[in-house]
C-alpha cells in the first residue's frame, strides 16, 4: 500500500476509534431529554424553609406551581426554563404561621398573588446537572437568582425527573419581618417529573 494511502487508513481508523470513545463517555440519556416539558401542581413538590435563631426552621410548601421547561442537551445555552407560583397556595403545619406568610408583611398574596420565574441562562455543571440562571418575580419586584438543576431521572415514556435546589433573600423583595430572628435567605428545594408536550 502507498504511504499515503497507509497514512489515510490509519487515521480513518483513529477517527473512528475518537468517535466510538466520545460515544461511550456520553450519559446513557444522551439525546433522550432534547424536546418540551409541561410542569404541572400535580408533578411538582415545592419546599421551602427558613432558618429560626435558636429554634426549628419553618417549614412549608407551594401547592400550585406550573410552568414549562425547553431543553436542549447538545446546545444548553438554548435551553429554557419558566415557571409560574401561585402564592395563595403557600402551606406549612401552623395555620398562624401560614396565615402570617400570607399577609401584607410578607407574600402580601391579596395584593401579588403570583410570583414568575424566567430563566436567563443556563450553565452545564455536570453529566446531569446545571446551574440556572433567572429572574424571579415577586410582589412586584424583579430580581435575579440562581438554582441548581440535577436531572435524576429519564423514564421510557419520554419524560424527565429532575431536583431543584436554591433560594432568595426576602429582604430584596420587601420582607423585613422578623429580621434577623428569621433569616433572610429562604431555601428552595424541588422535585417533579417534566411531561412531554
């Protein structure tokens, strides 16, 4: 064989032996998540809770939240993220409490019964997580947050499963109340399926 013919050979042997190396280092989801998400109350547990001085954090939850998520896992930075609280349905296990959270110190949900989250970008962190960036909406206040998203699971029928973990500072948004026995920072922790749509 000529050399050059020789050296072509090899080196569309090396280029195939690349290419079955980088599909085998690939996650098993690999092109499986690309597509549209529905986010439905039904599919969607969302906590919160905040630190106490000296006590048990209050805990609690948003009953209904929805919203839409666009994943695209080959270019994540066209990948997109909104999500929709209704504020009304705010819970923890003290009607007192719940009742506080709702009043005009704090969610003020008679007045902003609805808080929004955009995202603005989106950062790969990992095979099955990334860093999201957005702008979150909030008793008519708009400021910018960022949650950490971990896929944890991918089921045959094409839908995904996912953990979300962040927060905010209540300050920026007008709740002071009960500074600083009550910390500032509220924690987020979220779990749901996203359903093709």
């Amino acid at each position: 064989m000529p050399p050059i013919r020789s050296k072509f050979s090899a080196l569309l042997k090396a280029a195939a032996g690349l290419s079955m190396l980088v599909t085998l280092a690939l996650p098993a989801t690999a092109g499986t998540i690309t597509g549209s998400y529905n986010l439905t109350p039904a599919n969607i547990a969302t906590g919160f809770s905040v630190r106490v001085l000296g006590g048990r954090p209050v805990q609690g939850e948003f009953g209904n939240v929805s919203g839409k998520m666009i994943l695209d896992q080959n270019r994540p930075e066209k990948s997109r993220v909104n999500v929709t609280i209704d504020m009304t349905s705010v819970q923890t296990n003290n009607d007192k409490v719940t009742g506080f959270l709702k009043s005009s110190a704090m969610f003020d949900v008679a007045k902003y019964p609805v808080a929004k989250f955009q995202s603005t970008r989106i950062r790969i962190t990992g095979k099955y997580s990334a860093e999201v960036e957005g702008v979150l909406s909030m008793r008519g206040k708009r400021k910018n947050t960022k949650l950490a998203v971990k896929i944890s699971d991918t089921r045959s029928n094409g839908n995904v499963g996912f953990e979300v973990s962040g927060g905010f500072f209540r300050s920026l948004f007008g709740m002071e109340a009960g500074l600083p026995i009550y910390a500032d920072k509220v924690n987020l922790k979220i779990s749901g399926t996203g359903r093709r749509g």
